[in-house]
C-alpha cells in the first residue's frame, strides 16, 4: 500500500496563473531535510480509497476539500484551487502529506502554512493569490482585489434516443461559450481560461449511471433501467437537462390534478396537466400520443408520459373525446389513479359496494347467520353481479363454508350449477354442512371408484376434490360451471403445478377462493391466487413486480376489492379469551449430548470447503434441521444409528407432567404435532396413565368419526397431526391446545390453534406451546417473529413469514 501525497506545483500555478493542486501515490521518506526523494504516480482519489500513511476519515477530508464546488478538476490528478479556499490548506497540513514543487528548489514536505509575505520575499502572483514557498513553509497571500468569487455555470446536458429499444445517451457540458462531448480529451476549453471540471463531470456521469444508464465500451450509455419515464424524471431532478436526439428539451409535466371517477360502465379520467406555465387537458394530450410510445410531442417540447397512461385498457370516447376505462378492468384503473399520483378511485364504492344488495337466501340460514355473514353474502352477490371473482378470506372458524352455503341458496342462483373443490379430508365436512343448513339442495360428491361425470348435471351442487379434479382434468375442461368455489385455496398456492392449472382450466361465471391464509409464503403465490379468480383483470405477476419499491402497496390496492377478510377479534366481540404460554424445557443430559454432538457434525459439513469436483445441495440443510428437531421432540425419532439408545425426552416428561392435572380437572385438550411418530410415543405414555384419548393423522379412515366422537366425550385428550388436523376441523368442545413442536410457518400453528378457537367455543381457550430452551426451536420461535410482517401490509395486521429459504435455515443451524 502506497502514500498519498498532495502537492502544489508552483511551477504549473505560474503557467496557468491558478494554483495547482496535484495527488500523487508514493512512499514519504523519512528525511530530516523533509525533501522528497522517489517515484511519484498520478492518482485519482476520488476512484482510490485507502492509503498507508493516513486513516479513511483524513481521505474523505481531502476529497471534499479538492471537490469543492469552487475548485475545478482539470485531470484525473489535478486541481485548480479557488482563492476563497486556500485558508482550508492549512488543515491539509495538519494531516501531514501536503508538499510543495519548484523546479528550482525541489519538492518539499509542508510542515507550517502562513498566510503572509515569504520572508525573502519571493513569491509569485497568479489569479487573486501571492504564493511562495521557503524550506518546509508555505506562504499564502489573498489578493482580494483581484478575487471574483462566482460559481461557475456548468450544464450537464442529456441526449436521449427515445425511439430506439436501449434509449442510448450521449452526455454533454455546456461551459458557457463551449460544449465539450464528455468522450471528449479536451482539457483546456477554446474560451480563454476556461478548464474543464472532470470532478463535476464525473460525479454526473455517476448519477447517469444511478439513474438506469450503463456506460458501455464503444457503446456510450446504455439503458438497463426498468421504467424509462422515472429514470428521465429522475435525471431532470439531478439538474441534467434531457433533450430528444433531436434536440428538443424534454420537460416534466405534473399530472397530480388527473382524477379517476366510475361513472355507469366505466372509469372515466379527467382533468388538466400542467407544463410549467402551461395546462392541457388530459385528453388532448393524449391525442398527441403515437402508436407505442410513452411521450408526447407539445408546444415544441417532449412530455414524458406516466407509463400508468400507456395502459392498453385505456379508451377514447369518439363522442365526447373523454378518456375512459371500462369497468371489468378496476385493477387497470386502481393503478391508474394510484401511478398518476398516488390518488383512489371515486366512487369505487358504487360499483363494487354491497350496502344496495338485496338477499333472498333460505329463511333457515338467514335466521342464524351474523351480521358480518350477511355482509359477506352480499359481497359475494355484488361481485357476481359486476362478474368478478373473489377471494373470501375470514380468519378460521368465522364460518366461511356456511356463508357460500348461504350465498349458493339466494334465488337468483336457483337454476345455477356449482363445483366446490375441497381438499380429501374436508369433503364429508362439506357434505356434512350442506345437509345441515341446505337439507333441500340437490348434491352430488364426484369422487372414488364409482364416480360419474354424466351424474353432474342433476345436482345444483357437486362437491370433488383436488386430486380428483386433477386426474379428470380433461372432463372438466368441457364443462361450464355458473360458480367454481374453492376451499383451502394455499394448497395450490404454486401457480405452476399441475393442480392450480387443472383448475384455471374450468370454465366458470363466477370463481371463489376460500382461505384464511391468502399469504402463507410469498406474494407472488398469493397474486397466483388472486389471478385465479379473475384471469382478465389480473395481470401477470412478473408486470406488477417491475416495481419492487411500491409492491405490497400497489398490490394492497389492486386486489383489494376483490378480497374480503374479517378477523374474530372484530366481529366476535363475545368469544371467549384465548391465551398463550410458551413452557421453555432444558433438556437432560443425555439428550443434550445427542442434539450437541449432531449440531457439530452439521455445522462441520456446512462449513467444510467443498470439494472441486463435489456438488452440494440444501439437503443437508433441511436433514440437519429435521434431526435436530426430532431430537427436541424426543432421540427416539431420529435413526437408530444416531439415537445412542437414548429412551427418554425431556419435552414428553413436561407434556405428561402438564396432561395429567389437566386431564384430571376436566379440561378437553387436543395436542398437535407435526411428527406421527412422536405421536405414537404419546399416546404410549398416555395409555399408560389410563387416560381416555382419540387419534387422527393422514391415515385415519373414520375421521369424521372420531372427531364426533371426542365432541361428544365428556373428557378426553386428542392427539392429531399438524397436516392432518390442520384445517377443517370444529372441536370446540375442548378448552386447551398444545404445540408439541414449533414450525417455521406461525400459519399452520394458528390454523391448529383455531381447531377449538372459533364459532360455539363458550370457554376460555389456552394454548401451550413447548420449547426446548437454547435449541433449534427456539431459533425457529425468534425466526417467527422476525418474519410476520408481509401479511400485515396486505390483508389485516396479522402477519405471515417469507419462505424457508437456504440462507435462513444456515442461520438456524450456524448462528
């Protein structure tokens, strides 16, 4: 590493009649006589950043003094300093590089700087300065007479090819009396004096590059920015002045006074725009508009367009020459109103409200149904009336199934047909539900062996499942449906697979989803969702994504009229309290030492280097974080080759410890864990305590069975899998819920909790939540809380973590 030295050249100074400041890289000799002696190579400070013989704090303290805006950068190495500045020298010295140059002496180390006449009086007069140097002394004399303090009038100009697809820029300075090109080598201006500013030059060239435009060998500035109009806007803001490639000056134009209104059957957009001194109405700006491009020629000057006004979607009146959106497309117009300035639509509530629906469902339900119930029939009702699709997602156990029973009985849909697609483990619930509160309702469930599709057309309602929809994809492809509804919508959040696309695939009037958690993982899967229920309207994920900056507020906005979401805490004012405790275990010592001796082998692999010929995968992630879980639920889940015949679990000894009181004073309680096997160990132990208990996991045939079963038991503990009883599930005879294990996804422990926190529930409901202390789970718990955050912005303040990806679960295992 190298030395800066900063020089002034008093010889230059003399020819150019300023003072000249130079940087230098070499090595300062440690010389009593303070004479500089050694090689001396050019160096740009401003691309350097780190020298041997001062700290980065003194670099960004020569950086500003040598960028000021009075100083002028002539080369990559030399400065003209300003008069006004020269008082700031002396604490260049202080840093102890500063040097001065004259031939006839030599160069010297400064070690004083004063502002007064050199003793011997030799000095030399430049441009509003005397200067002269003796030994290691530097003497600076203001001639303020002849000082014009002026800042000088640089104006970076900005040549964009608007018609071609790269939108290449050529970049140029007018100094006044010339404009140099910034390829240019010129360093001395044609007007007397006057040098060029490669520091200014520089710092625009920079913001060029910020703004979208790379700078490319032989190719000049090219764009690779993802919305041109911004990326102008944004080089206007810089103070660079855009002109076309054929010189005409590119203005902003400010269009905060365009409003979007619905009117009838259709968004109209009206108002004026204004051009600095200047207004047009909007519609006849737009008549300026060519075909495919994003900007206007007007009075001489090119408007750059919002690219919200480049919307196909948008229309012409030939009438009234207004500016118009039909109304299918309110995403379309949402964006418009939200790009344009950040506005809503008025009157959005007149075509998508549902105060002037009116209903004629079954007397029966209707007597039972809630307010917010009603309401959500109503919504359901206007968006089919305006042939929208909708996605209905309440918080579990606010009754979502009965509210499209009650939807499905309104009279106007008396000669509809209806397909509900629910996951396996749910269609007798809905069989159930239906004859419950529809006893009239014709139904048909298409599933199992005997299935047949002629069977479809006698029934008002057909109920199948996701699988069976699958492998019958090319049957339902050519029937048309008046409502498709489906049930558990995140089990085909992926809008790649083979089921959500068997699904698209149906024809249907209207399309319903049914969730209570719209955004499990990310949000492309939920506008996946989103896009399923209205195809038409809802662009491609990949064209609302562009603009990362604004994308859960955008989104919020354009989804927002086709989702309804309702959360117990405000609309169950009389549901009991629900309270949770989280019980931390230490584990025994034998555990301990399995769950350490793991952890360490894990971290070895993940840290060893890999081999050049060895490819690695996350599996050794995703096995290294399953066993050390399974080692919190109990040794006995992992491989018999890592358990090292250890019988016994800490975390079984709590929850039996727990069970037991509990059981005894009456309490109902349902343990979920996601690992069937620990299950299996739990209900060992519980069948040796005599204790009275129910069981369901993905293999359960009767489920419904044993679920009736339990509700109906006086006492009882129910041990149920995590993906199993996840959803679907009404046992709100019980009181009490335990999470044997944590998961990363806080949605599925919620989904398990409201098994018995919802409609009916009378008691107090707790839930317990047991964690090995100073382990994977733990971790995982902290990971919970860092990630809820998305969901809050889109839907209702409750939130939802990311996806698992590779770089989080490192950061369980190593951290």
């Amino acid at each position: 590493m190298s030395d800066l030295v900063l020089n002034i050249n008093l010889d230059e100074s003399k020819k150019k009649n300023r003072l000249i400041m130079e940087t230098y890289e070499g090595t300062i000799p440690n010389l009593k006589s303070k004479k500089y002696s050694g090689q001396l190579r050019n160096v740009n400070i401003n691309a350097k950043y780190t020298f041997n013989n001062i700290s980065d704090k003194d670099v960004q303290i020569i950086r500003a003094f040598l960028n000021d805006e009075f100083n002028v950068q002539i080369t990559k190495y030399q400065y003209l300093i300003a008069p006004k500045n020269i008082t700031g020298i002396a604490d260049l010295e202080k840093i102890g590089c500063l040097f001065y140059k004259e031939k006839k002496t030599g160069m010297f180390q400064i070690e004083f700087v004063k502002y007064e006449e050199a003793p011997s009086k030799n000095m030399y007069s430049i441009e509003g300065l005397r200067v002269g140097g003796e030994k290691t002394a530097l003497y600076l004399v203001k001639d303020d007479s002849k000082i014009e303090i002026k800042v000088k009038e640089i104006i970076p100009k900005a040549y964009i090819n608007l018609g071609k697809k790269e939108f290449p820029l050529v970049l140029k300075f007018d100094y006044g009396n010339s404009i140099v090109d910034f390829f240019s080598e010129e360093r001395q201006l044609e007007s007397k004096g006057t040098y060029r500013d490669f520091g200014f030059e520089n710092r625009i060239r920079k913001g060029i590059e910020a703004s979208g435009w790379k700078l490319k060998r032989n190719e000049g500035f090219i764009f690779i920015g993802k919305n041109i109009n911004k990326c102008i806007y944004g080089l206007i803001e810089k103070g660079v002045s855009v002109y076309t490639n054929s010189e005409k000056k590119v203005s902003m134009a400010d269009f905060s006074n365009i409003k979007i209104s619905y009117d009838l059957d259709w968004f109209s957009i009206k108002g004026r725009v204004l051009i600095d001194d200047d207004s047009v109405d909007i519609s006849e700006l737009i008549d300026f508009k060519k075909k495919r491009e994003n900007w206007v020629e007007y009075n001489g000057q090119v408007i750059i367009l919002p690219t919200a006004l480049s919307s196909k979607k948008i229309e012409k009146d030939s009438g009234t020459g207004e500016l118009h959106i039909d109304k299918k497309y309110i995403p379309s117009a949402i964006g418009v109103a939200y790009d344009l300035n950040k506005g809503s639509v008025h009157n959005l509530d007149r075509l998508i409200g549902y105060n002037e629906i009116s209903i004629n469902i079954d007397p029966h339900i209707q007597k039972i149904l809630r307010a917010y119930q009603i309401i959500g029939v109503k919504w359901l009702l206007s968006l089919r009336k305006n042939g929208f699709g909708a996605c209905l997602a309440d918080d579990m156990g606010l009754g979502k199934t009965l509210q499209i029973i009650a939807f499905l009985s309104d009279e106007s849909l008396n000669k509809t047909r209806n397909l509900i697609i629910v996951p396996k483990t749910l269609l007798l619930n809905w069989k159930r539900e239906i004859r419950k509160f529809s006893p009239n309702t014709s139904m048909y469930l298409y599933h199992g062996r005997n299935r047949n599709i002629d069977d479809l057309a006698n029934a008002k309602i057909v109920i199948s499942t996701y699988q069976t929809i699958l492998n019958d994809k090319a049957l339902f492809e050519n029937i048309s449906f008046d409502n498709l509804i489906i049930d558990e919508a995140q089990y085909i959040k992926n809008s790649g697979g083979k089921t959500y696309n068997a699904i698209k695939s149906i024809k249907a009037s209207m399309k319903i989803i049914l969730t209570g958690t719209p955004i499990e993982n990310n949000l492309a899967e939920f506008w996946g969702l989103m896009r399923l229920i209205n195809p038409s309207i809802i662009e491609p994920y990949r064209s609302v994504s562009k603009d990362s900056t604004r994308l859960v507020d955008k989104i919020k906005r354009l989804t927002a009229p086709f989702l309804l979401r309702r959360m117990k805490k405000d609309v169950l004012k009389d549901l009991p309290a629900k309270q949770e405790q989280t019980i931390l275990i230490n584990m025994d010592e034998e555990q301990q030492r399995i769950y350490d001796k793991i952890l360490k082998s894990i971290q070895y692999e993940l840290l060893r280097k890999n081999d050049r010929f060895e490819m690695r995968s996350n599996s050794i992630l995703l096995s290294g974080l399953l066993y050390l879980q399974e080692i919190c639920c109990h040794p006995q889940l992992l491989p018999m080759e890592y358990s090292d015949g250890v019988t016994k679990s800490a975390k079984l000894d709590t929850l039996m410890e727990l069970l037991k009181p509990l059981y005894l004073n009456g309490h109902k309680v349902v343990v979920f864990s996601r690992f069937t096997k620990m299950l299996a160990l739990i209900e060992k132990s519980i069948i040796l305590e005599h204790m009275n208990y129910y069981y369901l996991d993905g293999s359960t045939q009767n489920r419904m069975g044993v679920v009736d079963a339990f509700e109906k038991s006086d006492n009882g503990i129910f041990l149920i899998s995590l993906k199993a009883g996840g959803t679907g599930l009404n046992l709100i005879s019980a009181d009490t819920a335990v999470i044997y294990d944590p998961w990363w996804n806080p949605s599925s422990e919620k989904q398990a909790e409201d098994r018995i926190y919802r409609i009916g529930q009378k008691r107090n409901v707790l839930i317990y939540k047991l964690i090995m202390e100073g382990t994977i789970e733990e971790k995982i718990q902290k990971l919970q809380a860092e990630k809820m955050s998305l969901c809050s912005e889109i839907l209702d303040g409750h939130d939802v973590p990311l996806s698992m990806t590779a770089e989080i679960m490192e950061k369980l295992i190593l951290e």
